[in-house]
C-alpha cells in the first residue's frame, strides 16, 4: 500500500473515532438529562415550595471513575429554564418550560 493510501486511511479512522466519541458524549448527557428530570419528577418538585436539594448539583474535588456529566447539564437544564433553583440552593421541574423546549425540538 502507498504511503497516499496509508494517510487517508489514517485520517479516515481519525474522523470515524471523532465522531463515534461525539455521539457517546452526546447519548451520556441525555442520560443525564433523563436522569435529573427523572429524579425531580419522582420527588415531587414540580414548583418553587416542593422544590429539593439534590447532591450532584456541584462537581466533586475527588474524581475518580467515569465524567459525572449531570452537574453541566444541570446548569443547561437551569438555561434553558427546564429546571428551575430557589434562592436555598433548591431545585424545581418547571414542565410548562419543558414543554416548550421539548415542542421546539420536535419542530427542528
């Protein structure tokens, strides 16, 4: 094999792992998503007075294992209005604001 054929397959199984790592990122932070509507919908909170503290909200100092991806995606959740945080630190399921996103990304 030429060394023109050797490069572009080197380049080809580079861009096919790119793109095999961007997908496993992207179904782990709608795991997380998944899970952090999960869990606010299981304990109730569903508004500012049910509202609930929740341990993964901030990243720990100790890493170890796999990426926690569900603090980043909280803080997406808490952009997009989906999940909403009372001034305690609580957090909230706000379905009316999840509702639009989710009928928006349909439309897309």
């Amino acid at each position: 094999m030429s060394e023109t054929v050797q490069i572009f397959l080197v380049i080809g199984v580079m861009v096919l792992v790119f793109i095999f790592t961007k997908k496993i990122q992207s179904v782990r932070m709608m795991k997380a998503r998944d899970f952090i509507v999960d869990d606010l919908k299981k304990r109730g909170a569903l508004n500012e007075e049910s509202a609930v503290d929740i341990d993964y909200a901030s990243t720990s100092i100790l890493k170890i294992g796999i990426r926690d991806e569900r603090p980043k995606v909280l803080k997406q959740l808490l952009q997009y209005g989906i999940v909403g945080m009372t001034m305690e630190n609580r957090f909230y399921l706000n379905e009316v604001n999840m509702r639009v996103v989710a009928d928006k990304t349909k439309e897309a």
